[in-house]
C-alpha cells in the first residue's frame, strides 16, 4: 500500500507529537529489534524509531532494512529518526482518501 502525499501529510501531523518507541542500540539491527518494531507497528500502527549513528549511509542501510523487515511505510526521516506507518487488521487511524 504506497501512501499518496495527502495520506503522508496527515500521518506527518499525528506523528508530531510521538515519542521514539524503539531506540536501536549498539548492537544495530537484530531480530529481536525488528520483532519489538512488529509488536510496536500492530499496536499503534504508526511509530517513531530513533537510529543512532554518525555514518549517514549506515543509518539509511538500517532504516530500508528496517521498511523492507516490517512490510510497512515510510512516512517520513527526520535526522535519526524514522516515522513507520502499517495499517493493522482493525485500523485505528482512519486515512484520508488518496
């Protein structure tokens, strides 16, 4: 399901006032991580990850891995932090039409 701008948008603005709720650590990228993103993406469907780092390509690598993993949607990347929207079977946040 690929997001239109409007849906971007309006994901953007619930999003503001989200705080990260997975935080990846020193050990990068493990199952365990992206089991905690699935757990996070099916309760709240849209969530914040914050990906610490100083190489900008490593963190990009971590974040598509992170999408590609997790089947969800990237809404947005502000520096170290990544926005992931994945509607869940019984949607919380109603989407406007694209």
């Amino acid at each position: 399901m690929a997001l239109s701008n409007k849906q971007k948008q309006f994901l953007k603005s619930k999003a503001h006032d989200l705080k990260p709720v997975v935080l990846l650590g020193g050990n990068g990228l493990t199952e365990g991580v992206v089991a905690e993103i699935e757990q996070a993406l099916d309760h709240h469907e849209l969530i914040k990850i914050k990906v610490p780092g100083e190489d900008r390509e490593q963190k990009v690598v971590v974040m598509d891995a992170i999408i590609r993993e997790t089947k969800a949607e990237k809404v947005q990347v502000i520096g170290k932090t990544l926005i992931l929207f994945r509607q869940a079977k019984e949607p919380k946040i109603i989407l406007p039409k694209a």
